[in-house]
C-alpha cells in the first residue's frame, strides 16, 4: 500500500514538474529597461525612479523587495524559477537606484508582472 502511495505522489511529481517546465517553456524571452527601486516606494510614492542609490539599498537591506520600474511605469518583480523559490534582491542589489538593461523570460498574471532574469547590465546612458 506504502509503495502504491509512493509511486503515484512520485508520477504527480513528475506531471507537475513537466507541466511547469511547458509553461516555462511558453514564456516570452524580453528585454526591459528600467530603474530598480524599491517595491514599496515604486507603489506607495508613486516614483518615476529612486530617491537615491543609498535609499535603495537601505530599503533592500530591511528586507523590501527591489523590482524594476520600466519607463512606461510597468513594474516588473524578479522571480526565481526554481523549486523552491528565492528571492532575487542579491542579484539586483548591485544595481540598486540605477538604471539597468534586464533579459528573461517574462510571466504575467492578474496585472502583474514578472521576469526570470538571465542577464542583467548597468544602462549606458546614449
């Protein structure tokens, strides 16, 4: 009986699995540029970009999300696609109150916005 129970959660396991990595799949790869700025004050105070690098990273190191505010006012969140999750705040720190240039793959869902960061450089300003 205990192994019957095994291998079906072990075949459950495996269609989920392949069910994500379809949708993962389907996702559009694109690239976004934009300030990262802390969630919160991006919401909240309604900012076209940070107040400050320092005020960035001071709100990132108390534990607020960074996301990346694109000049149209779209809010990206950096999320992770790996099971379990993590958060993304050590890769965007480096460029926290900066402009960036970020590829991924890009999911939306309810009016949110989120990417899988593959690669992410400061923004040359032209």
């Amino acid at each position: 009986m205990k192994s019957i129970r095994f291998i079906a959660k072990s075949v459950l396991f495996v269609l989920l699995l392949g069910a994500t990595l379809l949708k993962a799949a389907d996702a559009p790869t694109v690239t976004i540029k934009g300030y990262v700025l802390d969630s919160a004050c991006a919401f909240t105070k309604a900012l076209s970009k940070p107040v400050s690098k320092d005020c960035a990273i001071s709100c990132a190191k108390a534990g607020s999300t960074l996301v990346i505010l694109t000049d149209d006012g779209t809010i990206y969140w950096p999320i992770a696609d790996t099971t379990p999750s993590s958060g993304q705040n050590p890769k965007l720190l480096p460029f926290a109150g900066g402009r960036v240039t970020a590829t991924g793959k890009v999911y939306e869902r309810g009016g949110s916005k989120a990417i899988v960061i593959e690669k992410i450089e400061p923004q040359t300003a032209k």
